[in-house]
RNA sequence: GCCUAGGUGGCGGAAUUGGUAGACGCGCUGGAUUCAAAAUCCAGUUUCUUCGGAAGUGCGGGUUCGAUUCCCGCCCUAGGUACCA
C-alpha cells in the first residue's frame, strides 16, 4: 500500500476536529502547560512558508508536552484590528471588517492545512465585541488608577482621594505629571469637583496630554517614524510636520524599575532582554540646579536650569551649559545682542527632522545665549549655550557641560573655542576627554583626591546639603501614547463632560465601534470617528445616540481617537485562558489554574514595543489583584526568519557607449533603434562566463557576435554598432518558474507579464531563442540571492502547494530539519525530498512488518538499542528546542531498523510516539494500523532505558600528538596500562612512531588515546 | 560608535561537560532495476596527494597530551540601538 499523504492528513484531520482532539480543559488532574504563538496579524497576503516556522516548533513541543501527561493549553487567535485593512478599506470602500474575516478564512485554512493541534473553541479576534469590550473595560481601569510609590504598585484612585481628603499632597508619593503642585487637605476639599478631576488626571495611569506627532495633511494622518524619509511621507512624498495633539497617555514610566528587575525573573533571550533594558535606559547620577545670573536680584522668581547627570562627581570641570534648542528657558534668558543668532540658530534646527540632525553627527552647531549660570560651589559664572546634540526629549533638555569628560562637551567646546578645565589628576586633555572611570578627582575643592566612586557619593551629599541638587535615577522611556486618529481600532469608553474626559461604566461596555461613511479623517482634521452620525453618549440611557441630540447636559461627544494595536495584544494571553467568558475578561479559577504563558514563541521584532507593553499590562493587572502573576511568558523563544532564494533573469539593456564626434548626431535614430528592440535575456553562467553583472560590457567584442547578428536584423538605419555597450540588469523572475537545477521555464516567463511575450532570450550555449521557439536542448539558468521573502520579490513560497505536493508531515519536518530554530536560514524547496522520502521509507517499514499489524515478541538487543538511543536523544532534543537535531535522530533510527528488518510491534510502536509531534499524520495513522482505537496524541512518551546502550567493547580512536590515526575495538574493561600496552604493540603504532620513543601516553578509558612524541 | 548573535564542504547544517571534525539531508558522480521515465536501491562525494600520507572549522597568537569548543587581539556578516548627558 502506498503512502497517500493527502488523503491520511484530510482523515486525520477531520478526525481532531470532530473529536475535539486538542480542546484544553480548564479543570484537571495533570500539571497544566501553556504554549503560545505570538498573535499573528491576518493579513491580506496568506501565510508563506516562514510564517508556520514558529508554530510548528510550538506545536511539537505541545505535543510532546501531551505525551508527557500534562494538559495543554494551546490555542490561536487573531490581533485584527490593525493599518492594512483600513488603508484598504480607505482605497476599496470595503469594511474593514468584512475584509479581515476573509483574510482570517484564508488564515484559518491555511493553518488548518499543516495540522497544528490548537484548541480552536477559544479562538479569540481582538476586533470583536465580545473581545474589546475587555479591552475598553482595562482601559478604565488605568484610567481609574494611580501609582503609589510607597507602595510601589499601581491602586485604585479612591486611595489617593482619601489621602488628599486627609494630609493634601503632604502623605502623598505618587508618580505623576511633573510640576504638580500642593496642597492641603482644607484646600483639596475646597476644590469645586472640576478641579479636583483636574488634579487627579495628573496622577491617573492613564491621562489627557498634548503630544507631538507627525502630522500629514495631505493624508490626513499621523505617521509613525518609519512612514516618514527625509521628511516626507514614504507614500506619495508629501510633507510632514510637527504638530501638537491632545492625546491619551498611558504612564508605562511609572513601572520602569519593575519592568528591569521582572527581567531577572523570566526565561527569555538574552538578546532581547538587553534591548528591553536599554530602551528602559535606566541611568542613575544626579539633578543638579543652576541659578541663571542676574535673575536673583529682579523682583520675578529666579530662573534655574535643572541638569540631570551620571558624573555628578565632574562639577567641578563645567565650564558651560547646553539647553536643547526647544528648551522654554532659551527664550527668556536670551540677551538682546544673541538674540538674532540664537533665533536664527533655532528656525535652522527646527527645519532639520529629526532623522536628519541623528544622521549627522560630525556637524557640530549651536549659539551663545549671552546669558550665564552660576556654579553652585564656586560661584563662578559659566555661559549658558544652546545645541542641537542636547535632545529636549531626553531628562530635562538642558546638560552641564564637562568638556573634559564628556567626549561631546569636548569637541562642542574645541569647535566654539569655550574652555576646558582639567579635573583630572595625571590625565592630559589635550587631545580629547577623559571618560575612564578610573581616573582620580582633582583640582576640584573638596573632591579632589577622590575616586569616582567616592567622589560621586560627596558630591550628592554636597549638592544636597546646599539644596541644590539630589541624587536621582533617570529613565529614558517616555509614557507611551495610547491614541490614534484611525477608524479601525478599539473606540475609547470615553465622553466629554465640560471639557473633561469621562469613563463609561463598566456595566455598559462594550462601546461598539460606529459605522462611517469614509474611513479618511475628516475635512476640519478630525479622526475618522468625526465622520460617524451616531455618535454621542447619553447618560440617562446610557446608550450610543445620534450626534443631534448633543446638549452638553445629558448627552456628550464621545471620543474620536481608537486604540493602538498594542491595546488588544497587551492581555490576550489571559484571555485564552477563559476565551468564551461573556462576564469577565477571564475568571478567576481559570487564571488561577493557568497562570501564565509557559512557552512563548515569536519574533524579535516585537521586542521593545508588545513584548513591553504587554508586560506593562500584566503588572498593573497584577497590582489590582485581577491576575495572578505580574509576567506573563516565564519562557520565550525567538524564532528565526526563514528568507527566501530569489531567482534573477539579466536583460540585456544596450547602452550608448562613447560616441565618436560623428555619431553624435545620430543620438535620435540610436534611441529609435533601441525602442525597437526586443526584451533580451542571458543566462547567468553565461554572464559569468564572459561578461560581468556589474561592469558594462564591450559590445564590439567578438563574443557578442550572436546577439549581435540578431540585432543587425533591428538596424533600419545602418548604424555602427560597435559604439554601444551592454548591462546586464538582474530582475526577479517569480521562483515557481525555475526548477532546482535553476533552469528556467521560459514559456511561462514569457506568459507572465504582457511585456515578456516577446522576449528573447540567450541560453546556456550562447543560442538565441526567439518568441515561440522552445528550450530543447537548451538551458537558461537564473541567478539566485538569499532575500527576505516578500511578494515583491516573488520569492515567496506558499507552504499549501508544498502541502499538496509532499503532505503536511514533509514540511514540517523539512521546516525544522532546515537548522536551529533561533536562527534565520534560507528556504530551498528542492531539500523537501529528503524528508519526504523519510516518511515514505518510514512507511515501508511499517507495511513490511506483517502488513502494518506489526509482530508480538521480543525485539533484539540491536533494535532495543537503536530505540533507546532515538529515545534518549529526541527527549534530550525536544526540551532543548532543538528540533533539526532530532529529525535527523528519526532518519538514522529509521535507517537502522530498515537495515535490521525490524518488525516487532514493542518497538515500532513507541518510535511513533517520538515521531508523532513532528509527523503527526502519519503517525496517527500507523498507529491505528497497529490496531489502536485512540488517537496517539496523549499516548505516554516512552520512557528511556539506560540498560540498553550499555556497551562491553568501544572503538577507540588513537590519536598521535591529538590527530586521530587509526582505529582499535577494545573491550570497555581493561585497565589503562593494559590499554596502553596493546596500543604500543599494535603494529600501526610503531609504524606512526617509525622508532621514536613516545613522551607520553594518554588513556582516557571509554573515550581516547593520545600518544606524544 | 555601542549591545547581541554568528562565521565549519558546492548548499542547509551536526559535533550536549575540551576527546574520532564534516552526523543527517540536499546537490553532484557512478552503478543496479526499467523498453523508457518516475520511484526505489547500492557505492562515492572537505581539500591536496608522490596513494605512503598530509593539511583543514574567518585571521593571528596563547593555554592544553589534545581546541570548532577555553583565553587574548583582529577581520567579516546579520539583527537591535543611538548625539541618552
């Protein structure tokens, strides 16, 4: 009987899914184990075969988790809100809705396809009701919430209101906005309720605040960093500007410090947590406050810069301070004479995007302010400069400058001739800074002498003394804003009441998502929620109503703005755990038996922004009791990319070379001539051969004779065509028309595009094909490149034809064959044979012993070694997550007991176990074969057997001076001496010897022998 | 610049605590089977070689009886990140 894939993966996938095969149950006897994929976003392009890398990595190792008695929990979604339906939507008029279902459909039958063991009854879409309603209500959570620092979690608001209500401000550590101001508990209760609101929302984890975005007006729309290039939206090249917007906010600094030290509590790459913790950036120094001279004597408040730094122990070696040009002090300081340089200074970097003036770092800029600061312990003055290597994004937008040990204040002082003091005992600044931090303090009164370490400690104590500073630690990650001015998102359970957002009870989410006519913004720049007619939200019905009936009593404007896409992403992961709960985002006893993600499996893109917020999420939610652990994924595996081997064809593209004076005026017939030619191909050895890709080639030369005669046949007008040179231009050509020896198939080229029906293309032998004549003999090879895989590159390979092809169970194993999982390695469709004949040998062997019914009785000692050692290594694999290993651990097992005929049922049986999460089909099948009733899927793992692999005799190599020579079958037990002794008679020793006494000889029993000398 | 990962045949890769470098597969070569093809099976396949051997894991050193593996310096590739005070 042959080996039918298609119709065994069809059986046996119907059978899961009728019998529920893999539906996690949320009570259990087993120890529980959760493996999850990162939500995949479905998109309009299908899956390609890099896509189901990681989700056949995670579904073998649920599998085998399953094996090993645990009740798995393993299921997939889909993040479906998202930018590419609505910009299609924006281009078709299609609801994005009705356009996501589909690509979730093509999704869904893709997946199906590969026989993934999900439990699809808790599929879960983020663009759902039934889904966002959850996220609307975590929403105002965070908004009803407020960072206690003494506590140092997230609590309630009512908390904070009864601390206010008691002591004011006094009693009160929070994290909030900056500049808060204080106030009594008399005067909190004094406070008219609007005012009160007013000061909450600068507590709330969530709040209102005006951001800078990049603002398209001729998209209508904000872009993200990487939409813009040199200052230009990437579609269509309009310009783009700064501009200020009231935004939501969430206050992700507030968890900083427990977003760095969860790091140490988790399994995840090393690499990412590294970029988690420098994206945190965590620095720790001190602030110190500057005086501005002059401003002490007037009647205002004196004006102070406040510096942050992490060398508060150099304060004596400032000799200026820089402010970023946005800084608000510039303004105010500024005497009358710099004015017209530092304005000028000003409107020049403003110009600069920001991409710009990070691309340029040679350049040094700035401007004298004419103003000065005083020094806090020398009183001297020091002059107060603005520049654009100062960030106002970054602490406080204002640096004291040490030239001397700052690399930067260094070359900002050479360039403008400001001075450079020398605090450093023994160090000659001469030439650059010093930043090593070995160096000892001098020249700087009471820190002189002092190490860093020490000097640092004075100096905060110093600075504190004289209340001029203080010890601080500094982040660089900035509250991340929650906003956008796009259709498809989650709606905000927000409406405004005089001015001031007001949360929708919980009771009534969800809010549902309006319809619109257009999905663009609206003509006033309103968010395209500003075209919706029923929109408002009355508080007597507590219900959606028509924009009409808006009174600014009863009935409010909603919010315009929807949520990011990291909204829905940030706590899906409970979700699965109670997917179909319509009360609660997850009840408790589910989340107290799932706990958290066990296996988490995805790509390293998502690093710094979901892998963070998503932690972010967690720790609140944990705060509030609503979760029972504050991370989410104990483990995380990054799955490589799988890139794809694009193939080129090389047009011939004939160029005016060096025209003679004479020629000069034939330029119009040349260009007529090459009009008139037909599109022509070489093959690529045959570039390689004689021409170059890269360099024009000579036509004149003899080796074009061919093509040259075929072009004669163009040359109306007589010209001289040795003038003209050849490129050779490589395009993709789509990888489904060249075969694995890389030869092309030209018809279907030539039938792709209507521009290729004519081609003409050069073979392998230098013959010239025409349209309609055919390869014969003949061959055109292509030339092949590892690229990302992308349609644009029409390098994509679709894993459903190589299901049809080769079977679902081919490529998987093909997929984890092609090397370690974290790795990225280039997909080649010709290597799926090898698996494949994998699969039909396993199958031969299973037909050969008795029919498929497999033979009772005692296997032999061989055969029990080979099972044990598969046993042993694909255990050892699996919980390595190394899968390529064991795929080749399956191939040697199979060979061997294809060369022992093995047909003895005690050990063709457990071998399906190990394979089974690799090659789940086949293996159901030849288990049913073997005559079991149940599905494999929770048959126990074989348990490994030590006694079989021992050995009584090894081959031990022997080795002269650590180079193997020979080979010697020794048995296990002898002594060393009496190794060494039989070694030394051994023939082929005294012939590598050649009568040379060795120094020395090593015997390591069971392992080697080196003999030296 | 900094951080991280990596560099092994024609290709993907293996070598788990330092102990037989190149497992397994692709490709290629030859053979068997076949009218022929597909499929299958068998043999070979790092390089050089005077056929005895010798060299060899990015480069240069070091430790060791022995290094793909450990240490030092350098080169290259990929990913991340950046005037971060």
């Amino acid at each position: 009987m042959e080996y039918n894939f298609n119709e065994i993966e069809a059986k046996w996938q119907k059978y899961w899914a009728d019998n529920q095969t893999f539906k996690a149950e949320n009570t259990s006897e087993k120890p529980k184990f959760y493996v999850l994929d990162m939500f995949p976003y479905p998109s309009g392009a299908g899956l390609h075969v890099g896509h189901p890398l990681g989700y056949i990595a995670s579904d073998i190792f649920a599998r085998y988790k399953r094996h090993k008695g645990f009740n798995v929990l393993h299921p997939q979604g889909y993040d479906s809100f998202g930018l590419p339906a609505e910009q299609y939507a924006i281009q078709t008029g299609q609801h994005p809705a009705v356009t996501t279902e589909t690509n979730i459909n093509t999704y869904r039958k893709q997946l199906d396809k590969i026989g993934f063991s999900f439990d699809w009854s808790r599929e879960i879409r983020t663009s759902t009701p039934e889904y966002y309603k959850h996220t609307q209500w975590i929403f105002t959570e965070l908004f009803n919430a407020w960072y206690n620092k003494e506590a140092d979690k997230a609590e309630k608001i009512e908390t904070l209101v009864a601390l206010f209500e008691a002591n004011g401000t006094a009693k009160v550590n929070a994290v909030c906005d900056e500049e808060v101001e204080q106030f009594t508990a008399l005067e909190w209760n004094a406070f008219s309720s609007k005012e009160q609101e007013q000061v909450l929302a600068q507590y709330r984890l969530t709040y209102l605040s005006e951001t800078e975005v990049n603002w398209c007006a001729a998209l209508g729309t904000v872009l993200a960093n990487d939409e813009i290039i040199n200052g230009l939206s990437e579609r269509g090249g309009h310009p783009v500007e700064r501009k200020k917007m009231m935004q939501w906010s969430m206050r992700i600094a507030a968890y900083a410090q427990r977003l760095l030290d969860g790091l140490n509590t988790i399994d995840w790459p090393q690499p990412l947590k590294d970029s988690q913790t420098n994206w945190i950036g965590r620095s720790q120094g001190a602030s110190v406050t500057f005086n501005v001279a002059g401003s002490l004597s007037g009647d205002e408040k004196p004006k102070t810069i406040e510096v942050f730094t992490t060398r508060p122990d150099t304060i004596f070696g400032v000799t200026f301070m820089t402010l970023a040009p946005e800084h608000e002090l510039v303004s105010q300081i500024v005497t009358d004479e710099q004015k017209e340089t530092v304005e000028a200074y000003i409107t020049a970097t403003a110009k600069r995007s920001e991409r710009d003036r990070m691309a340029d770092v040679k350049t040094i800029s700035g401007a004298f302010t004419g103003a000065y600061a005083v020094h806090p312990f020398t009183g001297e003055n020091i002059p107060i400069w603005i520049g654009d290597y100062v960030l106002a994004s970054y602490g406080t937008g204002a640096v004291m400058a040490v030239p001397c040990g700052d690399q930067r204040d260094y070359d900002f002082a050479k360039h403008f001739n400001i001075e450079i003091k020398n605090i450093f005992e023994g160090i000659d600044v001469s030439e650059k800074a010093c930043e090593d931090k070995t160096a000892k303090i001098a020249n700087s009164d009471f820190l002189s002498g002092l190490n860093v370490k020490k000097a640092t400690k004075l100096a905060i104590y110093e600075l504190e003394k004289a209340g001029v500073g203080q010890g601080k630690i500094n982040y660089r990650l900035r509250d991340a804003v929650f906003s956008r001015q796009r259709y498809w998102g989650e709606p905000f359970p927000v409406y405004y009441k005089d001015g001031m957002p007001q949360m929708i009870d919980a009771a009534h989410l969800p809010i549902l998502l309006p319809e619109v006519e257009k999905y663009l913004p609206t003509e006033d720049g309103q968010p395209p929620l500003g075209n919706a007619e029923v929109w408002a939200w009355d508080t007597e019905t507590s219900t959606v109503v028509s924009n009409d009936k808006i009174d600014d009593k009863t009935v409010f404007p909603l919010e315009l703005n929807t949520m990011p896409g990291w909204a829905g992403s940030s706590w899906y992961f409970n979700r699965y755990m109670d997917a179909n709960n319509p009360n609660e985002f997850a009840s408790k006893d589910a989340l107290d038996y799932w706990k958290e993600v066990d296996l988490y499996l995805g790509g390293s893109e998502h690093a710094t922004g979901h892998l963070l917020y998503a932690r972010f999420w967690q720790k609140f939610l944990f705060d509030l009791n609503y979760v029972p652990v504050d991370e989410f994924a104990k483990k995380l595996i990054n799955q490589g990319m799988i890139t794809g081997t694009s193939a080129f064809v090389y047009r011939v593209k004939p160029h005016a070379g060096l025209f003679s004076k004479e020629l000069e005026g034939d330029k119009e017939k040349y260009d007529l001539f090459y009009d008139r030619l037909p599109q022509v191909f070489h093959s690529r050895q045959l570039i390689d051969k004689y021409y170059s890709v890269e360099k024009k080639s000579d036509f004149s030369n003899d080796k074009f004779s061919e093509i040259k005669k075929f072009y004669q046949t163009y040359n109306e007008d007589n010209l001289d065509l040795n003038c003209i040179s050849l490129e050779f231009q490589p395009i993709h050509t789509d990888v489904s028309f060249v075969d694995t020896q890389n030869e092309l198939d030209i018809e279907a080229f030539r039938n792709w595009r209507e521009e290729y029906k004519k081609a003409i293309f050069i073979s392998e032998s230098g013959k010239v094909l025409s349209p309609g004549e055919d390869l014969g003999e003949e061959k055109y090879i292509v030339g092949r490149e590892v690229e990302k895989m992308s349609k644009s590159k029409y390098n994509v390979v679709n894993p459903d034809s190589i299901c049809e092809e080769y079977g679902a169970d081919s490529l998987r194993l093909f997929e984890m064959f092609l090397g370690p999982l974290e790795q990225s390695k280039p997909w080649n469709t010709s290597g799926i044979s090898g698996s494949h004949s994998f699969l039909k040998k396993m199958w031969r062997l299973y037909a050969n012993a008795n029919d498929f019914k497999g033979v009772e009785g005692e296997p032999s000692k061989d055969e029990l070694k080979v099972l044990h050692k598969t046993i042993k290594k694909v255990e050892e694999d699996i919980e390595n997550f190394s899968f390529n290993t064991s795929v080749s651990t399956f191939m040697i097992a199979v060979n061997e007991l294809g060369a022992l005929k093995c047909n003895k049922k005690e050990i063709l049986e457990p071998l399906l176990v190990l394979i089974s999460p690799y090659a789940p089909h086949i293996t159901e099948e030849l288990w049913s074969k073997l005559g079991n009733t149940e599905s494999i899927a929770t048959a126990p793992f074989p348990v490994f057997e030590p006694s079989h692999l021992v050995e009584s005799a090894k081959e031990y190599p022997v080795s002269f001076n650590g180079k193997m020579r020979f080979k010697l079958e020794l048995p296990l037990d002898l002594s060393k001496d009496e190794i060494e002794k039989i070694v030394m008679e051994h023939e082929k020793t005294q012939a590598q010897l050649q009568g040379r006494t060795p120094k020395k000889v090593i015997v390591v029993p069971g392992k080697i022998i080196n003999i030296v000398g």
